[in-house]
C-alpha cells in the first residue's frame, strides 16, 4: 500500500520535507512585552523565568533583538504605578503604554505594534471592567458593560494616537469591538487595526500573566465575563459577533487546551486567526525543563506547531525571541 511505503521513505531524506504539512514559522510569531514605570529597570518575573518587564528607557535593546530575529510584531501590557477605579492610567497620554509605543515606534517604525486595551492592571480591583454594583457581605459585584465601553475607547485612541497599529481589546466586554471601531473611525484613525479576544475562557493558565500584570482581581472571579471552558458553540458566537462588529483578527485563548475551538473557528469563518499561548502554557513547560523532565525546544515546537496546525494564523507566544532563535527562517 503506498501509505505505508511513504511512511518508509519518509524516515529518510527529502521525503520527510516534502511530506510536511505544516510549518512553523517566525513570520506567524508575535511577542508579548511588559513594561513598567522607572528607569533602567529588566526584571525577571518569578513565575515566568526569562521574560521580563522592561521601563521605557530600556525597551531599545529588546526591540532591537526582536527586529533582528524577524519577529513581525510585539504586544505590549503596561504594568502601571498608579491604579484608580476608572483606569485613567490606561488612557493618560504620558502612560506606560504610549509612552512605550512613541519609544519603540521612534526607533523601529516598521515593527508591528499592538496594544492591549484592558482595565484590569490599572483598576485597584483588578477586574477588566468598571464596577457597576458590589455587596462586600455577599461578595456579589456587577460590571458596567456600557461605562467600560467608554473606557476602552478611550484608551484605544489614546494608543493609537501613539502610533499603535493594532489595539487588541481583551476585557470581553459586550460590544467592545464596535466601541473600539467607532472611537477610531471617529478620530482619524481608520487604519489602526483591531485584534479582538474574542473567545477568550477563564482560566487556570492565566495565573502567571496576573503575577506579571499584577491583574488579580481583588475579590470575585472573572467568570461573569470569560467563556466557560465546557463550551465550543459560544465560541463560535462570540467570534460571529465580533467579525460582524468589525474586528479585522480574531483571537483563541488559551490556545493549547483549546486546540479544537482554533480548528471549529478556522473551519467556520475562514478568517484571519490568532492563538494566544499564554503565560501558564509557558510556565509549566518552562518549569519541566528547569528539572530536566522535558526538553524545552523540542516541547515547545510540537506546542506552537499543533497550534498551527489547529488552524491559527498566527501565535502570540513568550517563546517568540527562543522559536526564532531556534528556526530561523
Ligand atoms: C487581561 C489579560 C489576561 C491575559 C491577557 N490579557 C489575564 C486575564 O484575563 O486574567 C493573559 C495572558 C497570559 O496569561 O499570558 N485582560
């Protein structure tokens, strides 16, 4: 049968290239980055060895590296000083974050920049919303979608008034995408493009990215505004009402746990894809290689390959700057 005669012969030579279906490359990689108040700051965050959170001033080098190993784009999370119940930090014109899109802008103006446009690192609750109702007896709180709406318009213009190319809201408010969409539209910025979490889970593997962020909420879970990890269908829901709101990329997160809803989100919109692979997916292989139980580059191009494969277009992923060093193509 000739199936099993190609399974020979692909253990050898040519065949093998030829046969291979999928391929990871560093042209599908984004990076996220961190960056923090200060001056001359490069901390390595505990949980997350070999990323760091990096202050303006010296953000240069990094991007630099990034630039030079071919990674297209970087996603940048500001880590701010100052936390309110409204996050003005995430909208000031001198915050973290533009501060860090000017800088990087100014230097690489071809390198891709997308912007992160959340409440939850600057809200002193830590939830990705405004707080509508809370009973402190209860532990009961509600959300303000439509004065989150607001708030993440605000911060979206803010960035891309400092030469953001994509915003990339990932607060799972209802409607935020068109939010977004007509706050740019409305201020000159029909260019700027947006990268939606749309289906994006509450989950376990999120633990790291919130020591990172210092994002954990104060009280409550994010359960009432992240998917339920049961679920599928309503990814498909969520995806529809973000592309019908404009969104121009969608995004799966987690992505390794959740390799089905990349394929049924692929299969179904035929749209562009990303895949977040998030903090927790990069810890626990990170961990098992500190120990010696796992071998890191091989572990960590079966992941991002399977998450290929899935259908995803393109991977966020803290291996980045590792995965180009190690393919380079
Ligand atoms: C916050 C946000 C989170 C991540 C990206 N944006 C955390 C959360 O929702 O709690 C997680 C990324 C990661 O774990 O790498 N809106």
């Amino acid at each position: 049968m000739e199936f099993t005669r190609l399974r020979r012969l692909r253990s050898k030579g040519f065949f093998r290239e030829l046969l291979r279906e999928n391929t990871l490359l560093v042209s599908d990689l984004i990076l996220p980055i961190f960056v923090v108040e200060g001056k001359g700051r490069k901390e390595e965050i505990p949980s997350m060895p070999g990323v760091y959170r990096f202050s303006v001033d010296s953000l240069k080098r990094e991007v630099e590296e990034v630039k030079k190993l071919g990674i297209p784009a970087v996603l940048i999370f500001g880590v701010p000083e100052s936390k309110d119940e409204i996050a003005s930090s995430a909208y000031h014109q001198e915050g973290v974050v533009q501060r860090a899109v000017r800088e990087i802008k100014k230097e690489f103006p071809d390198l891709g920049v997308i912007t992160d446009v959340c409440l939850c690192s600057y809200t002193r609750h830590g939830h990705c919303g405004i707080i509508g109702y809370e009973n402190k007896e209860s532990g009961r709180f509600e959300i303000d979608n439509d004065k989150t709406l607001k708030i993440l318009g605000k911060i979206a213009l803010s960035q891309a008034g400092a030469g953001a190319d994509m915003v990339a809201p990932s607060a799972m408010m209802d409607g935020q995408v068109n939010a977004i969409r007509e706050a740019l539209d409305g201020n000159g910025y029909r260019n700027v493009a947006i990268m939606s979490y749309a289906a994006k889970y509450a989950s376990a593997f999120y633990g790291p990215f919130r020591e990172a962020a210092d994002s954990s909420p104060r009280f409550g879970d994010r359960s009432s505004y992240q998917m339920d990890y049961h679920n599928w269908e309503e990814a498909l829901r969520e995806v529809e009402a973000d592309v019908k709101e404009g969104a121009d990329i969608v995004m799966v997160k987690p992505a390794l746990s959740y390799l089905d809803v990349i394929r049924r989100v692929k299969e179904a919109f035929n749209f562009p894809l990303s895949a977040y692979s998030v903090s927790g997916e990069y810890s626990m292989v990170k961990a098992a290689a500190q120990k010696s139980w796992i071998e890191e580059k091989k572990a960590v191009l079966e992941i991002l390959t399977s998450i290929k494969r899935a259908g995803a277009d393109m991977i966020i992923t803290y291996w980045a700057k590792g995965v180009a060093e190690w393919i380079g193509d």
